[in-house]
C-alpha cells in the first residue's frame, strides 16, 4: 500500500492530509484534531482522525522523506558508505561539543 488513494472516504484528499499533519506535525492528540478542525467547520470525529493517521501517516511521511531528500540533494547513508558505522562513532558525531565563539576569543 505505498500508493495514497482517497476513493471511498466523504472527506475531501486536503481535509484528510490536514488532519494527519496536524496530528504528526505538532504531537497533538486526536481530540485536539478534532477541535481545530471543528473551528474551521469540518465536523470530523476523533475516531475518524485516529483512522486516517493510521492509514496514511506512514505513506505521506515517507513521500515527504523523499520529496526533502531530492531537494537537498542528499543521498541515503547506507549508499555512500559501505561499511558498518557502529553507534559510538554517530553519538560521537551528532553530540561533538561546539565551543562558542565568546569562548574561543577568551582563551587567546
């Protein structure tokens, strides 16, 4: 099921990928779904949003992986490097303390 299809729903295709942004997007719960789209004038239950984001959240967040990735250009990990990166080498490179620049005109 990696193809988004809207057939058979009573909702319009913009409604049902808003509500699954929202949810996603800023960690709301469904009921908090349902009151935003209430204040636009979308009647739309909880359980309907639940639904939806079960259905589609994974394939519009792996059509927006893709769709990032081609415009920054960048390629996947596992393509570029061949060999086994063991998980002491990526805490070492995403938590490497930066010095902040006050600090590095103090020390001269």
């Amino acid at each position: 099921m990696d193809k988004l299809s809207y057939r058979r729903h009573r909702f319009p295709s913009i409604v049902i990928q808003q509500a699954v942004w929202l949810y996603f997007r800023f960690a709301l719960n469904y009921r908090d779904v349902e009151d935003i789209l209430a204040e636009r004038g979308i009647d739309v239950s909880y359980e309907i949003v639940r639904r939806w984001a079960l259905k589609f959240g994974a394939i519009i967040a792996r059509k927006l992986r893709r769709i990032l990735l081609k415009k920054q250009g960048v390629t996947p990990v596992d393509v570029t490097v061949p060999e086994q990166i063991n998980a002491f080498d990526v805490l070492r490179l995403t938590i490497s303390p930066r010095v902040p620049d006050f600090a590095k005109a103090d020390c001269m």
